[in-house]
C-alpha cells in the first residue's frame, strides 16, 4: 500500500499558503450540486457542518444524543491554545508549533501541526465573532492562563467551560444553517457503518434510536467527527456514550488506523470509589498550578483525606517537587500519571482503595488566602465535594490517573483524507496532530482547526475532481451493507446470554488498564491478546440483550458498541506490543532511562504505525509512515 | 443502603404508561444516583425484564442529557445539580423514590424517562446565534468588552438546555431557556445587529411550540441547575416589547 501523506513541498512556514493557493477549487455556484455526510456534532464536526453549509454545499449531520449541542466536547474545562500573544510573552506561531511537537515527544507530523499553530489564532476571532463569553481583563480584553505547564499564557477560557461555550458557539452556527435548510439535521441517529462505492466513500447507512429503523444516506464525501476511543477502558474521563464504531467500522471497509496504542492518561482525576462506577470525573489540570502532590514517605494504608492534614511536614512526600525540580507540580500529564502510579504501587497510596495521591491546597491558601483560591478553583472545590463529601478547602483532594483522550484514530493525510478516497476523518477521531502525548488545550484548538479552518479548504480539492452524479441508495453497494447489518443486529439480538453488555465491557476495561494503560510490556501485553480473544469469543455466544430491534433499545446500541470497543482492544495491544519504545503516553517498561523516565528509540521508531484491517480473525497488517523532522531537533524530553 | 423506587414505565409515545415499583439493595451513598439505577437496570436484565431508558451521556452536571424527575422536583432534591451529580448519600435507608420523565406538551415521552426535548433546538434555530460566516471576522481583541458585562453574558451563557425549567414550571413555559440566551446575546456588541429581529423569532418559535405562558412564579430559577436568574426573563420581556414597539410586524 502507498502511504502518501501528501505534504506540500517548500518551508514548513509557507506550506500550508502554498497548499491553499495550489489546491483545486469548486466554483460557488456548483457548491451546491455536491451533498457531504458529517457523522459527530461536536466542535469538529458543528464547526466543519456549519463552514460547509456556509460555502454552499448540502450537508446532512448525525448525532448520536437527542441533540447536537450535547456532543462530549460540552465536557471540556480548562481551555483553547491559540498563539495570540496578547500577553506580549514571547509566544508565537513558531512557538506553539515546536511546543506541540515537543510534548507529543516527536511522534506528529511537523507541517500538520504547524499549520494548526497558525490557524489557532483565527479560531479564537472565529469564536469571539460567533458571541462565545471568553473570561476578560478589566480593559475589556481577552484574558489567559498558562495552562499544562506552558512557558507562555496562551490559553483562553470560559470559566471551568471553556468546551462548552465553544461547542455552543459552533452548534449556533450549525442551527443557523439548519434553519437556512443547508444542513439537514439528524439526531438519535448512529452511523453504523460505511459504504464504498467504486472504492471512494459514497455514504453510511445509520440506524434510527428511536425507531430502530435502519437507513442510507449517500453523499459524494463523508466526514467522521466521531470523537474518540478511551471508552475501551471502560472507566475514562469520556462521556457515557464516546464510542468507536463509526471509525472502526470504517477501519473494517480499508480506512487505515493510525497509532491506537496512543492513549492519554490525565493525572489528576477523582479516584474509583467501588464497583459501582460509572466513569471517572477530571479535576481540571489548573489544580496543579497551586495544589501539591504528595503522599506519605513511609506507606500508611487507607489513610483518609482528614488524617492527612495531621501528617507533618518531613513525613511527607512531595516526590515531583524533589524528582523534577525546575518543573514540580506541573510535569506534563504522562509524567506526572506516571509517578502516581509509581508511589502507589510502592504501598505508598492513600484512601480506602490505596489508589489515590493527595493534591493539597494547605499552603496555597495560607500564601493566598481563601478568597483567592475560591476566585480561582471554587466551582471545581464544589464538585469535588458534591462527588467525594470532602471538602477540599479543609483537606487535600485525593486524585488519581484516568484514561482521558485517545491521540491515536483513523490514519489522515495531510488534506485530513483517510487513504480511502472521499473519507475524512476530524477531530480527536483522527490520529494526526498530538503524536504520542496530547498538550492540555490543545484538543479543542485541533477541533475546530480541523472544522473551521482546514477541511473546507481541503475537501474541494477532492470534489473538484468529481462528478456531480449521485449515488442512489438502491445502488446495490447500500443494499450489501444493510443486509449484513442487519444480519448483524440480528445476530446480537438472537444470543439471549448470559452476560449483561456492561459484564462484558468492564471485563475489557480490566484487561486495557492492568496490560495496556499506564505502563506496558511485552509479558503482559501478550497475555492480554489472549484475554482479549477470549473475550470476544464469550461475548458472541453469551451477551444477553433484552427488547427487540425496532423501538428505543440502550441495551442494542451499547451491545453494538462494545463488540467494537473489543477488537479495538485487541489492535491496541498488537500495537501497543510492535512498539517497544516508550514515548509519551506509551510507557514500554522495557524501554526507560537509568532514572526511570520514558525512552524514545528515534532510530527504530520515528514512524506512524498504520494498520490495515485483514478480515475477520486474521492479523491486521502494519504499514509505516515515516516521520522526517526538518525543524525540530530530537531531544529527550526533561522536566528535571 | 435498601430502597424503594416508584418509576414511571413507558413503552412509546403512544403507549398510556403507568408506575412500576421495584427494591434496590446493599446502595452504597457514594454511588451517584444514575449509578444507582446502572444497578437496577443490571438488576432487571438479569431478571429478564426490560431496563428501565434513560438519557444521560456527560455524567457530571453539563450536557444537559439526564433529566429525571424526583420525587416532585426536576434533578431530585438538592439545589443547583443534575441528575447526574447527585448522590445517593442525599436519601436515607429505607427512602420510596418516584421518578418521573419531564412532563411537558412540548417534551413528548419517547419511553420510560426519555422525553423528545427537539423544541428546545428549534428555538435555537430560529434566531439564537449570531450571523457570522467561518472566516473574515475582526481581531478578537478589536472587539473590547467590559468585564462585568462579559461576566453577566457568561452568567446566562451557562445554560445546559437540560428544560428543568419546564419540567418545574406550571404552565412549562420555556422563558428561563429562551431568555438566557436573548440576555447572552443582548448584552453583548457583537449581538446588536440582529437583536430585535432575534428575541422576535425566538418567542414566535417558543410559542408555536406549544409551551406555556410564564406568570412569574419562580420556579424554574429555583430548579435550574446553572442557577439561571430569573432577572433574564424581565430582560427579556423588555427586549420583546422595544422591538415590537420598533418593530413594522406590530
Ligand atoms: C472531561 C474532559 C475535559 C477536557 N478538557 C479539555 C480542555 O480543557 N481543553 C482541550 O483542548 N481539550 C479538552 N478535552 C478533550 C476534548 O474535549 C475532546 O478531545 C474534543 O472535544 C473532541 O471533539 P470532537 O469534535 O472530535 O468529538 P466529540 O465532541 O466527542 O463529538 C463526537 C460526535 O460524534 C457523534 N458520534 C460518535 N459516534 C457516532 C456514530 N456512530 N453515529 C453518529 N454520531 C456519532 C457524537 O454524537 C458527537 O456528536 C477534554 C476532554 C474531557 C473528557
Ligand atoms: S448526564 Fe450530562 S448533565 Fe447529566
């Protein structure tokens, strides 16, 4: 297979302008013969549906929950990048650009991460323009925070909802065409799975979750926005519903899947309280600019947040303060997951499960005063409370790592195209910007570069090149597709099992996190492919799922869901296992320096792993795309 | 802790529904009330009987999905969260819970507590944004905004459309949703141009969707989980009537 990343020629400053003037353009009065599916309401793709619309093609839109704006970017807190330099701190285009590259430890394409750096300042105009309520300084100016242990202040804010606000700017854009009829709108509508036709992407046929009715949709392009897979963890930072089957799906029909191994684990989280839970709720990464990490020199077991406050000072452990002094508290967030789960599995965790390190605000609040750190952190003080019954101002917060972003997704060239024809991928559900570790703000800022800025220039490119004839949903490759879907569903409903869909899918979370979460090696990762195979094997003659295919049926779309979250699972490990360096947030035990820090073997492993699905059982093959660094020299990362 | 939980049992739209009575035990207080019936509904498909549906998706207090009504009151008992955020260690052993879907002309049940909440979307459409295209906008910073100003756009801005609102109101009116973001957009200069045509065609959508009138009873400031001031809804009738006065539709 010819893995062509299509990045323009010339200085890595000028490429991404020479690329827009070069690339083919659709006259605006053809826009409108042209229809794109966009599957995924979030920033990417609101903001990719909406700039369509805008241009003039008919767009139809899908999302899974009852309306758009509820899209997991809602859930975002702490904020947007954007290379403004407003604060006259030395920051610049170039600046953002190295640092992204840096932090995600040298696995991402130079030219596509530097032309998210330069469009990162037109999405906070964009924004500003759209009414979004950015936090201001007393001149009326935009106001930022250094946010992820930046060097410069280059992140813009709503309050704690920075996503929020964003993702109701975009979806206003997105109602405003809805309204102009230029986007048809379905909500309660899944994508479940693609259709090819003379092997371009013509459509998806999608099953309606209130009726159940299976539908097809054809278009002359499809766009996934579909967000990403931490879900296969079971317990993450995501939303309920965060699935993988539209990219996964599209995966099975050739699209390539780049990097899955590449999961973000954020440091700072509230720690699983017992069986019962649901999913795990994110502290905002902030906390670590005043909160210090520590847990005790000498291992106390189920010590409680109030105990602690009794503990003095030279019994304590402030252990990234003493390993990386010039950074401390605020390490990047492999790091800093990293060595929590160190000191735990040392006995040295605290609470009642011994799976939590405190986050303390004692000092913060003698230096600063209450009223300061209310000012600054109280609605996330107020949650922490709501969710533990601890009050944080009185004693430390407990925290813990928790899978919260997958950098890895469908392999995108540099038009945003998976290598099949036609088919883009946007989003966290593409692999291309954050290499092996994901900067704190900087999600949101790719999402909407993504929807705003790239794709509506990239996609002419390609329907330049096509004809204005649509495909039929008679066409026989829409009828091939629902058949063996239904066929599918069909089987899912007829196994009546044992095993309850959330049976399963907690058993595959465990397997993920004890063999491929926060520290991995070859031993475990290989007994895991093996649980893993098992699993899927259970799962498709014991899951019991209740009702019937044509009404309202949670317990079909999460049986649906799972079965895809499974072999995705299995393609994690079979990366997770190729790739015996450590970098970012992909820690190969067998790969760290003397003092235990992540190792990169550039001379082995500077590449993007793509993988090539092979059919049912069989081993998917992986294709290579070599990653050339002109601009930034390879250094090991060091927070010391 | 062990419990007894009245639900509401719905199969469709068209279905009449009625109260289902089932016990939960062994509860722990740190589970968040969904979790809680994450247990029940595990509880019911072992047993071999329909799980009870419900919406949520975020699970922690902003996408505005859940939406159950507890014993009386939108989001259960305690002030200024969702259903999602609150935990069982707010009921007592022993507790009866009812919960109900939101009932509202305008939120028709779709099954059990799921409602169809699409009105809210369509009056979003009909004039809550601001007409820019993707590209072409002025430098952020050119548009300066005083802070107290952009604090009180952000304060209504903060809306999760979950419709509370309407779920506590008597007459399920939807003005708190409606008029947070008229105040959001009215108070800020980027939302001058289209400000009276918008607060015009928001309210036309509003009520062609069947909510009701509001007579100022509060209650929907006294469920919102954002804490959504009610001093909206004045803002917004006076937007309303300056443009009906201006207006060449009176
Ligand atoms: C708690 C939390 C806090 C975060 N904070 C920050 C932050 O401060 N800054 C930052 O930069 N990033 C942050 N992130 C990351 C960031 O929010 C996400 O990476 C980003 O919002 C993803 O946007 P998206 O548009 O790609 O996908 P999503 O917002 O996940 O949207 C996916 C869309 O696809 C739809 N969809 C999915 N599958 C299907 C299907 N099969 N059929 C139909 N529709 C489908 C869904 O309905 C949804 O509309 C945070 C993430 C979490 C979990
Ligand atoms: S599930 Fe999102 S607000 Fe409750």
């Amino acid at each position: 297979m010819n893995l062509n990343s299509k990045i323009p020629e010339g200085p890595i400053a000028e490429k991404w302008t020479k690329h827009k003037f070069n690339m083919k353009l659709v006259n605006p009065a053809n826009k409108r013969k042209y229809d794109i599916i966009v599957v995924g309401s979030g920033l990417a793709g609101a903001s990719a549906s909406a700039s369509f619309a805008e241009l003039g093609y008919n767009v139809k839109c899908f999302c899974f929950q009852d309306s758009p704006r509820r899209a997991h970017s809602i859930a975002a807190q702490g904020g947007i990048n954007a290379a403004k330099n407003y604060q006259n701190d030395g920051d610049s285009i170039y600046r953002l650009f190295y640092d992204t590259v840096k932090g995600g430890d040298y696995r991402s394409r130079e030219a596509n991460v530097h032309r998210l750096a330069e469009v990162s300042v037109n999405i906070i105009d964009q924004c500003v323009a759209q009414g979004v309520p950015f936090a201001r300084e007393y001149g009326g100016l935009l106001d930022n925070r250094s946010f992820g242990g930046a060097q410069v202040s280059r992140t813009f804010y709503a309050r704690g909802q920075t996503g929020q606000q964003l993702l109701l700017g975009a979806y206003s854009a997105l109602s405003r065409q809805i309204a102009n009829g230029k986007v048809k709108m379905y909500a309660r509508t899944e994508m479940l799975d693609l259709v090819l036709v003379e092997g371009k992407a013509r459509g998806i046929v999608t099953r309606n979750l209130v009726t159940g009715k299976i539908e097809s949709h054809s278009a002359h392009a499809v766009v996934l926005a579909t967000g990403g897979y931490g879900n296969v963890f079971f317990l993450s930072t995501n939303a309920m519903g965060s699935n993988c089957t539209a990219a996964w799906r599209a995966h099975k029909k050739g699209a390539l899947f780049g990097n899955p191994c590449f999961t973000q684990i954020h440091p700072t989280c509230i720690p699983v309280s017992g069986d019962h839970q649901s999913k795990l709720t994110l502290m905002s990464e902030s906390l670590r600019n005043d909160g210090r990490v520590w847990v005790p020199k000498v291992a106390k077991p189920k010590l409680t947040a109030k105990e602690a406050t009794k503990i003095p000072e030279e019994e304590r452990d402030y252990y990234l303060e003493r390993k990386y002094p010039s950074f401390g508290n605020l390490v990047p967030r492999d790091v800093a997951s990293r060595n929590a789960k160190m000191v735990c599995d040392e006995g040295r965790g605290v609470g009642n499960t011994g799976l939590a390190v405190f986050l303390d605000f004692a000092d913060a609040i003698k230096r600063d005063g209450k009223d300061v750190i209310e000012a600054k952190y109280g609605n996330l003080f107020d949650m922490y409370k709501q969710i533990t019954g601890d009050n944080p101002y009185e004693m430390p917060m407990m925290i813990y790592p928790a899978v919260h972003y997958t950098m890895g997704g469908l392999w995108v060239d540099y038009n945003l195209m998976t290598n099949i024809p036609g088919l883009y991928a946007i989003g966290e559900a593409n692999f291309s910007d954050h290499g092996a570790n994901r900067l704190g703000a900087s999600a949101l800022m790719q999402g909407l570069a993504d929807g705003y800025f790239v794709i509506p220039y990239t996609i002419g490119d390609y329907l330049a090149t096509m004809p204005y004839t649509k495909v039929d949903t008679d066409h026989e490759a829409f009828r091939e597709v629902e058949s063996k879907l239904k066929a599918k569903l069909d089987k899912l409903m007829s196994i009546k099992g044992k095993q309850t869909v959330d049976d399963f899918h907690k058993a595959l979370g465990k397997i993920m996190w004890e063999y491929c979460g926060m520290s991995r090696n070859e031993e475990g990762l290989k007994l895991a492919k093996g649980k893993i195979q098992a699993l899927k094997k259970e799962f498709w003659e014991d899951v019991k799922v209740l009702g019937s295919q044509d009404e309202l049926n949670m317990s079909l779309e999460k049986a649906n869901r799972v079965a895809d979250f499974i072999e995705l699972g299995e393609l994690m490990i079979d990366d997770a296992l190729h790739r015996s360096e450590s970098c970012g947030g992909h820690f190969r035990e067998e790969s760290q320096t003397g003092e235990g820090e992540a190792k990169r073997k550039d001379d082995e492993f500077s590449f993007v792993s793509a993988w090539e699905y092979k059919g049912e059982n069989q081993a998917e093959e992986l294709h290579k795309e070599e990653l050339v660094f002109e601009n930034v020299k390879l250094t090991q990362r060091s927070y010391k | 802790m062990n419990l007894t939980l009245k639900v509401w049992r719905q199969k469709n739209s068209a279905d009449k529904g009625k109260f289902e009575t089932y016990e939960v035990s062994d509860i722990s207080p740190d589970m968040s009330f969904l979790e809680m019936f994450d247990v029940l509904n595990e509880q019911l498909v072992n047993e071999s009987r329909d799980p009870i549906h419900f919406d949520h998706d975020c699970r922690e207090g902003i996408c505005g999905m859940c939406s159950m009504y507890i014993n009386g009151k939108p989001h259960g008992p305690k002030d200024a969260i969702t259903t999602c955020q609150l935990h069982m260690r707010s009921f007592k052993d022993g507790d009866t819970i009812v919960v109900e879907p939101w009932r509202a002309k305008a939120f028709p049940v779709l099954k059990d507590l799921v409602v169809d909440r699409s009105s809210f979307d369509r009056i979003i459409q009909a004039g809550g944004y601001i007409s820019v295209n993707t590209g072409g906008v002025p430098d952020a910073n050119e548009i300066p905004i005083r802070k107290d100003i952009a604090n009180e756009a952000m304060d209504a801005a903060q809306c999760i459309g979950c419709g509370a609102c309407v779920a506590a109101c008597k007459n399920a009116s939807a003005m708190l949703f409606v008029s947070a973001k008229v105040s959001q957009l009215a108070l800020l200069p980027q939302g001058q141009v289209e400000r009276k045509s918008r607060v015009e065609n928001m309210i036309a959508q509003m009520d062609g969707e069947g909510f009701g009138a509001c007579t100022n009873t509060g209650a929907c400031e006294a469920v919102c989980p954002k804490e959504i001031s009610i001093s909206n809804i004045a803002r917004m009738n006076r937007e309303y009537f300056s443009a009906k006065v201006s207006s060449q539709k009176v």
